[in-house]
C-alpha cells in the first residue's frame, strides 16, 4: 500500500474509532458512532498547513489528541453520551480495530497504525480520569453528579451484556442495579481492558478516590440482597475491581476498608468487603419481628407454613439453599483470593479478616448483644472462607503445615489475631501464658507464616460461625417448640385475641428461621470443609514400632500371623486380617473397614490404607506427645509436667472439635467416614485421662459426648436414628485399635472422677450427663475380652484409679436414687388423682394444665434417675463380677460403703413397706426395672462373697445403718429371688449362707466389743470411733484409723485437722501403735476366754 493510501486508511480508521472527521460531508449524526465533523480544528490545520492547504485534510497519529480534545470540548446535544461513556467506546473501538491491523501486508504500516490505535487507547483512558477528577471538559449536571459512578454504569452495561449472552439475565438483575440500552448518559458495557489501564494509569493521581464512590454503590447493593437475590451482580464487580492489583490497592487505601468500628457489627455494615460477607439466608436476630433488610426473605419464601408443607417442598427448599450457599462462600474464596495473591494488598486482607474475628468478641460470650455482633450469615460466610483458604496445606503429603503452625501466635499480643485474658488455655492462667511468652519471645522476624495466621483464624471463625450458630438453632427450636405449645395451651377464645395471635406469628417465624439454619448447618459442603480442616494423615508405618521384628497374636484368635517380609510396616490392629477370614462375624465388618484391595494381604493392606485425622486434633497432639511431635504415633502417659505449648493453647480448639463431631454425627453422620474415627478416638484416648494437659474436666467431657454419639447403642430408639453400617464398624475399631485397647479404659475411668468439677455454672448436670456416657461406654468395652484385659491390668497397675471410680460409683447411686424417691410422691399423687375420673374432672381447667405439665416433668426427671441408676449398677455389677478388677472393691476406703450401698438398694426393692415407696404405673415408661435391679444387687453380693468371704462378711455386718435396722433385709431378698424365679437355686442358697456367716461374724463381735474393758483413748479411731486396726499419723500430728481416713479422702482430700492438702501418700503408719492395740486386743481376748 502507498503512504498516500496509507494515509487514507489511518484517516478512516480514526474515524471510526474517534468518531470525528475533518470534512463535512463525511459527518453522520446517525452513524455508529455518530461522526461529528471537527469544523474549528479544521480550519486551525489548514491554516497551519499553509502552502498545502488545498490538500484534503486527514486523521492521523499527529492530530489525533488535537481532534479528541475538540471532540470532548464540542457542547454535546441533549441525549449524547456523556464524554467519559464517549472516551470508553472510543477504547473498545480502538481494540476493535487493532484485531484487523493483521490485514495490512506492510510490516512497518501495521506497526504505524497499531501504535496510532495504541495512542488512541492511552489517550480515552487519561482523559477519562482527567474528566472524572479534574472537570476539565464541559458535561451535562447529570454526569457531573454521577462522577466516577459512571464507571460503574459501564461496569453493569457489561455485566448485562454478558447475562444476556448466556442467557442468564434474569429479573433480579435490574433490581441489584444493573444497566441496560438506556442507561443514563448513554453507557455501553465497558470494554475489556479498560478498567485495568485505568487504574495503573491512575494508580498514584487519585485513584482511591475515584473508586470510593464504586465501593460504596457496591456495598449498598449487596446489603440489600439475601442468599437468594442477586447477590453475584454486585460480587461479581467487586471481583472486577479487586483483580486489577492497583484498584485492590486503591480499596485497601479507603477508610471504609477497615473503618474505626466498635464491634462486629459496624464492620459488616460499613467496610467494603462487611455487606458481601453478611450474604445468607440466615435471618438477623437482632431484627426479630422487624421486616427483613435483605430481600427476598429466604425463611417467607422457602418456610412459611413449614408443618403443613410436603416433605419433598422443604427438602428442595433446603437444596437450594445449600447449593446457593456453597456457590456464595466460592465467590467469596475467590474475592479474598484477589487480594491475598496481591503482594500489595495481602497484608491489608489479612488485618481484614482477623478485625473481623477480633470485633466479634462478642458472640463468644455466655450472653452477647446481638446488636453488637455480626449477624450469623457473616459469621458462618467468614468461617467458611477461612476454611478454604486452609485447604492448600489440609494434605498432610504435602507437609506444608508441620513446622509452620506456632502456638505463640495465640500468646502474642502483637499477632493480627487477638487472645486475650478472657481467653482460657488447656492448663495455664493468663499470667502464665504471658510469662511463658516472655521468656520464649516473638519469632525472630516478628512475623508469623501465612499458614500459621490462616489456620489459627480458622479456629476462631469455627468457634465464632459454625459453633455459636448451632448454639442460636438449637435456641431457636427450643423457643419455637415453646411458643407452640403456650399457644394450643390456650383456649380458642385466647387464640383469637392479640395476644395470642403475637404468639402465634411469634411461633411461626421462629420455626421458619430455624428451618434457615438447619439448611446451612447440615451443608453438605460446609461440614465437610470443616471436617477436612481437622484432617491429618500420616501412614500406617507410624504404628510400626509397636511391633518390632516379632508377629504379635491376632487379637481375637491368638494365633499368630505368617511371615511377612514387611512386618515393620504392619500396625498392631492389622493383625486382626491375618485371622479375619477364621472370624465369620467379622468378615462383613472388615470388608467394609478396608479398602477392596487390603484383602490380598496384610501387608498390602498396610501399604494401601492411610490414617487420616484431624489436623488441630494431630497439631494438639503433637503439642502434647514427643513421640508425636517427630511424626510417630502419641504414646502414655504424656510427660508431666506437660509441655507448655500444649498448656497455653486456647480451650476453644478442643471444645470446638468435639462440637463438631458431636454435631456431624447428630445431623450428617453419612459424613464421616467411619474407618477414620480410629485417629478421633486415638486423639479421646490421648487427652481423656490427661488432667495435666487439661485442665478442664467439661471439654474432655465434651470428647465422651462426641465418642458417644458414634458408638452403637443397644437403645433401639437411638438405633434408629444411626446407621447400622456405621456402627458396626465404628465398633470394630473399638477392638483392634492398639492404643484404644491399652489405654481407652483408663482414660475414661481418670474422667469419671474428674467431672465432678467443671468451672461451669451448671456443673453438676453435666457431670452426670457426662458419667452416663462414659458409664455407657465402658459397659460396651466390657463386652470385649481386648479391653476387659486392658482392664484387668489397670486394677493391678493403678489400683488407687479404680478405687476413686468405685467411690464415684457409690456415691452417684445413693444420690440417684435418693433423688427419685424425693421425686415418686409427687407423680405418685398425680396419677391417682388422674386415675379418679370424677376428682380429675372438678379440678380446674388451668389446674388440670398445671398438674399435668409437672407431672410430665417430674416423669421426666425420674426417667433420667433411673436411667443413670441402671448404668452405675451395671458396671459394679461388671466388675464385681471379674475376679481381678473386683480386688479393688475390698480397699479399706470403699469396702464397707460398697455393702452399705448394696443394702440401701435392696432395702427399698425387698422390705415391703420400703417397695411400696417405689410402686409406680407402668414402671418400664420410666426404664425403671426392679426386678432387673434386685438381680444385679443380689449378683454383687454373691460375686463379692464368693471372691473373698471372710473380708465381704465383714463389710456387711458393717453397716449399721441399712442391714443393721432391717435384719430382715436378706431375707426378703431371698424370698423375692425364689418366688420370682430371678437366681438359680444355688445362687440363693449361696446368699442365705452369706447371711448366716454374717449374723454368726455380727454375734462374735459384739461379744468381743461387750467384753473389752474401757479402750484406752489413744486405741480409739477419733473420726468413726472404735478400735483402730491400722493406726496412722496425718500431716497435722493427728493419728487415726487408716480405713477412716482412707475414705474421707476419696471425696476430700485434705488434713480434716489442718485443712490442708493430704493424700494416702502422706499418711505415716505406726507399726509400734499398732503393736501395742495388737497386744492390748489380745489381752482383752484372753481375759473373756478365762471368764
């Protein structure tokens, strides 16, 4: 092509895109673009141009700012686009044209005009800010009060494009303030590039505020939408901005990136990123009764009338929702993502995250202000942001987490993410924690990993969102289920009136809100995002030097293995498979336990399975275990004293992890894997019996209750609400998980004891509700020969542990008990009352309610008596039975209080005047069973007897206080047993020779206590009087019997003299005390032989 055909060619080009020219007859106001004929400009180069003046006049590289700044400087006619929507097309139209510079066949002619269309582009993109911050070109008002807006209106004009390209426009988008063909001041969708050149043009003249008023537009639109509006219009653009890296920056610059707030609730309204976070379908409980901000009402339109809705209706609803959600946290990942990959704009995210964690102090109080905190959909959107921004280091693989994660992050005060006093460690007080992290000191840059402040954030969102949300359902169903009940207790006229209608929309609106949260809550996509936070793996071979070179017996079977060349790979619970075709009833189990291919061999199946756990639960453990820490299995008992990085850990990180498991396995058990529960109970295992380390008997508390609810129960109301495949398995990692089978029994016995303190305001409920799963528990262990051998060993090893379960034991019985005849007359009197027609009828209707709601109470109350009764007899009936746990029955510190317990039960199953006490209608309705009962009571006296009579005789002929003022207790006992059939025939001869020996042993002694002459007072047992036997001194100086004190100390251990902390330990014996009552019993002895 000739430069003079080149010159004509760049002349049109320019003209299409500039949409000017420099002759008249070339103008067309009706084009697209219009093209406006440049008539002063004109004339200004031909009067430059001077001898060449009858040359035509052409566009080119030289005038073309000259002619754009005529362009922009021409007063536009009414209806024109507005200068800076004309400079955006002028860019798109610019980029439109450098696509076809490839069709000129000069190499230097496609450089000229590419570097002309270049020019082009640079020139709309500086005037643009120049128009938008200086004013320097004339505009209509309404451009001038729109400003930098304008931008946004492209912004949608290409968002609407783009929907309706993809046929994905919709009616909501219109409402979330998308633009259209009539946008104002003629806005076409923004073209690409655009915004990107933009903002480096600008990046250091203004550009924050220029793109303050797009933030704030945007914010108001996402505060307006709920899960179900339009909410990714205004995400999606915020996306837009924060990818270009000096827009992000730009954003993070605003005061409204990270305003001065006060709380979390000034955060979510008024920063940029608060509004979009705040999207969910939760409701606001701050605005109870009050109509939503957020449109549309996700609970009006998916829950209204939810009880006369079709099941099918609610569970799409709840698909929705879920389906809606997981798209939103997505988008949100993404939207952070843009500013964490960001160098500039990374630490700004991050002081944006932990000052949304840090301003909701507030929902992790015992009672927050709602109105002070952030809304729960910012809550549960912000946890589950964080937890995705953990899963590139979840692979335990990858060994990205390990040597990163570091405790003092939760300990320094300078940390993004604040722990303060109110925040309670494992074992330690504030003042320790802050000495210990005195004298450790900050990391030496004073900076933390990235991975560390991500994980750590996680921790506290879990506890901040998806925990205190559980916390709000439960409240709400709870209020619900009142409102309900309050309102069809009224009569019809009540109903009518206001206030009962109040309680009815009352009622309604928080059934609707609660079937909000149990959509969230049972997310599919959430729970698992959490469950993988927990997640660890690491190899079977860790469980590899518990075997060493020799094959250990199969666990069942007893036999051993064949060889195996990679023996050392082999976990101990894996030699279950070598025998596990010999075991039929395990075979079903097994095969589901493994993978298909572990049936090949044991070592294979070593090779092919992988333990995965949790990754806090594996961080706490490698806290607490050296063995653990240095990648290997956690081994017990851990150190102790115990390492202060696992003391000065936050108590949220445990008790979250059980409330997560507990709640996964109430509501989405499908969930988790159950061959995976063996690292869960691994973990229960390490930190159950492990009061050093914790000191907070409620949160290894919380552990039982999460075990619990994955063990298989014989209840078959439970049963049905579990899957059997599950169970099943579940139990079978109950019998072959070395460390579980050692170590379970004891854990939970240590426990059991411990509850009885909690440092909690409704401490001595959960102590129970605890001590029945526990006992539950345990009496399943029982029926496996694995642990009931861990058990044995432990009776022998650490005696005193299971003398301190025994006294528990007694001590919960008699209090269940005691309870429960407090509780009969009140039901006893209201079911007669009932059972009279007559005298039912003439009480009064509001009496009749009154009664009746007590009585459903106090029905209520004695279920749970008898219950936790039942399970406390049946493990002492468990044990007694062994005869190498039952040795511990016979320490002088629970001997005698065992027999008399026995004897307060079977005083009020046998003597007649005491069972009518107990006499109920339809006893089983309360799992009050008496004949069950009187068998095991009676049961525990002959296996007590049996193992050694001589001591048990004595015990019994001990208690005063039940056997010794009803002799006739045996008696009856033994005519209940032959009457109805409950004990053979030699287990009640076996009784009545028991009472024989007693009354016989009953006789000889108080012979010999009516023929002792006064007992010197230094012979005489100060706390129980009588002679002592086993003189000892205490701390304080005083001597007393050793069975005395022994006893006392098992339910407060100190100096009952001195006040002062005493342990058997620091009991003295006197051999040479004990000599002389030896000697001076057996004087007195001989004196009543003579006589």
């Amino acid at each position: 092509m000739s430069s003079a055909a080149y010159a004509k060619y760049e002349d049109s080009t320019l003209r299409k895109v500039l949409g000017v020219c420099l002759d008249a007859s070339q103008a067309n106001a009706g084009g697209n673009p219009p093209v406006l004929f440049l008539g002063a400009l004109a004339e200004e180069l031909r009067a430059e141009a001077g001898d060449a003046a009858a040359e035509p006049l052409l566009l080119s590289r030289d005038n073309a700012e000259r002619a754009l700044m005529a362009r922009l400087s021409e007063e536009s006619p009414a209806g024109a686009q507005w200068p800076v929507h004309y400079l955006l097309g002028v860019y798109g139209r610019a980029a439109d044209e450098l696509r076809n510079v490839g069709l000129l066949k000069d190499a230097s002619q496609q450089a000229a005009l590419t570097e002309t269309l270049q020019l082009c582009r640079q020139l709309a993109v500086s005037y643009s800010g120049l128009i938008l911050s200086l004013d320097m070109f004339p505009q209509p008002p309404e451009a001038q009060r729109r400003g930098a807006l304008q931008l946004l209106d492209s912004l949608d004009a290409a968002a609407a494009a783009s929907a309706a390209a993809t046929g994905l426009a919709g009616p909501g988008f219109a409402d979330s303030g998308g633009g259209d063909a009539a946008a104002p001041g003629g806005a076409a969708p923004m073209p690409p590039g655009f915004l990107e050149d933009f903002a480096f043009r600008f990046a250091d003249e203004g550009l924050p505020d220029l793109v303050a008023p797009i933030a704030t537009a945007l914010m108001q639109r996402a505060s307006k939408v709920s899960l179900l509006g339009d909410y990714s219009g205004p995400l999606s653009l915020m996306a837009r901005l924060a990818a270009a890296k000096p827009l992000a920056r730009a954003l993070t610059q605003l005061p409204s990136w990270l305003p001065a707030q006060q709380d979390g609730r000034t955060l979510e309204g008024f920063s940029i990123l608060g509004p979009f976070f705040g999207i969910s379908a939760l409701p606001d409980i701050a605005r109870m009764g009050m109509p939503p901000v957020r449109q549309p009402d996700v609970a009006a339109q998916c829950f209204s009338n939810a009880a006369t809705r079709r099941p099918g209706d609610l569970r799409q609803s709840i698909q929705a929702i879920q389906a809606a959600a997981a798209q939103l946290r997505g988008a949100l990942h993404s939207l952070v993502m843009l500013f964490l990959k960001n160098q500039e704009t990374r630490g700004a995210m991050l002081d944006w995250l932990a000052a949304a964690l840090n301003s909701n102090g507030e929902r992790i109080k015992m009672r927050p202000n709602a109105a002070k905190a952030c809304t729960d959909g910012f809550a549960i959107n912000l946890a589950g942001v964080l937890l995705k921004l953990c899963e590139p280091f979840i692979d335990p693989l990858s060994g990205k987490a390990w040597g990163k994660l570091d405790v003092r992050y939760s300990c320094d005060p300078s940390a993004r993410l604040h722990h303060g006093p109110d925040d309670t460690r494992l074992h330690a007080t504030s003042e320790e924690t802050a000495q210990w992290f005195a004298s450790v000191g900050p990391p030496a840059d004073g900076k933390y990993h990235f991975i560390c402040e991500c994980f750590f954030m996680a921790a506290r969102a879990l506890q901040m969102g998806l925990k205190k949300n559980v916390e709000n359902f439960e409240g709400l169903a709870r209020s619900s289920h009142h409102y309900q009940e309050d309102f069809d207790a009224m009569l019809p006229a009540q109903q009518a009136a206001l206030e009962g209608q109040r309680m009815k929309l009352a009622a309604a609106w928080l059934q609707a809100a609660a079937y909000c949260y149990d959509a969230t809550l049972q997310d599919q996509s959430l729970l698992s995002e959490a469950l993988a936070f927990y997640r660890q793996c690491s190899g079977c071979r860790h469980w590899a030097h518990h075997l060493g070179a020799a094959a250990q017996p199969c666990l069942l079977c007893r036999r051993r293995p064949p060889a195996c060349t990679t023996r050392d790979d082999l976990p101990v619970y894996y030699m279950l498979l070598d025998c596990r075709w010999r075991h039929a009833c395990l075979r079903a189990a097994t095969s589901r336990l493994l993978p298909s291919n572990a049936c090949q061999t044991p070592a294979a199946a070593a090779t092919a399975s992988c333990t995965h756990c949790r990754l806090s639960a594996s961080f706490q453990l490698r806290l607490a275990s050296p063995t653990a820490a240095v990648g290997g299995p956690p081994s017990l008992p851990l150190p102790d004293p115990p390492a202060k990085e696992i003391c000065v850990l936050p108590e949220y990180f445990m008790e979250d992890l059980g409330e997560l498991l507990l709640w996964v396995g109430r509501v989405r058990p499908d969930l988790v894997e159950p061959r995976r529960m063996e690292d869960f109970m691994v973990y229960c295992t390490v930190f159950l019996g492990s009061p050093s380390c914790v000191r907070n008997a409620y949160l290894r508390g919380k552990m039982v209750e999460a075990l619990h609810s994955y063990m298989p129960h014989e209840d078959s109301e439970r049963q049905r609400h579990r899957q059997p495949a599950s169970a099943s398995e579940v139990a079978l990692l109950f019998e072959v998980h070395p460390l579980v089978i050692q170590h379970m029994v004891g854990s939970l016995l240590q426990l059991y004891i411990d509850i009885e303190i909690t440092d909690r305001h409704n401490q001595f409920y959960e102590k129970f509700a605890t001590r029945q799963q526990i006992g539950e528990i345990l009496v399943h262990l029982w029926g496996m020969p694995q642990h009931r051998a861990a058990w044995r060993q432990l009776a022998t090893d650490r005696r005193k542990l299971n003398v301190q379960f025994i006294h528990v034991l007694l001590n919960d019985s008699q209090y269940l008990l005691q309870e429960a005849l407090n509780k009969l007359p009140q039901v006893q009197e209201t079911e007669r009352l009932q059972a009279d027609a007559a005298a039912w009828a003439a009480l009064p209707a509001e009496q009749q309610r009154e009664r009746a709601t007590a009585l459903q109470q106090a029905q209520g109350q004695l279920k749970y008596y008898f219950r936790q009764s039942s399970v406390v007899i049946k493990l002492m009936q468990l044990t007694a039975e062994d005869g190498s746990v039952c040795a511990c029955y016979f320490d002088d510190a629970v001997r005698n209080r065992t027999a008399k317990i026995n004897d307060f039960f079977l005083k009020y199953l046998t003597v007649p005047e005491e069972r009518r006490k107990l006499r109920l209608k339809e006893p089983e309705k309360f799992g009050w069973h008496p004949k069950e009962l009187i068998t095991q009571l009676a049961q525990i006296h002959l296996y007590l007897y049996r193992a050694r009579q001589q001591e048990w005789v004595q015990a019994v002929a001990a208690d005063t206080d039940y056997y010794g003022r009803a002799p006739q207790l045996f008696a009856e006992l033994t005519s209940v047993l032959r009457a109805l059939g409950l004990l053979p025939a030699d287990d009640v001869a076996a009784l009545e020779r028991m009472t024989a020996d007693v009354e016989a042993y009953k006789s000889s002694v108080q012979e010999e206590e009516e023929a002792f002459e006064d007992v010197p007072e230094e012979f005489e047992d100060p706390l129980l009087g009588g002679v002592m036997r086993d003189p000892v001194r205490l701390p304080s100086g005083n001597v007393v019997e050793r069975s005395s004190i022994a006893q006392q100390l098992l339910t407060d251990p100190r100096d009952p003299y001195s006040r002062q902390r005493c342990t058997e330990e620091d009991l003295v014996p006197l051999p040479e005390l004990k000599a002389r009552i030896e000697a001076w019993v057996a004087e007195q002895r001989s004196k009543r032989m003579q006589s």
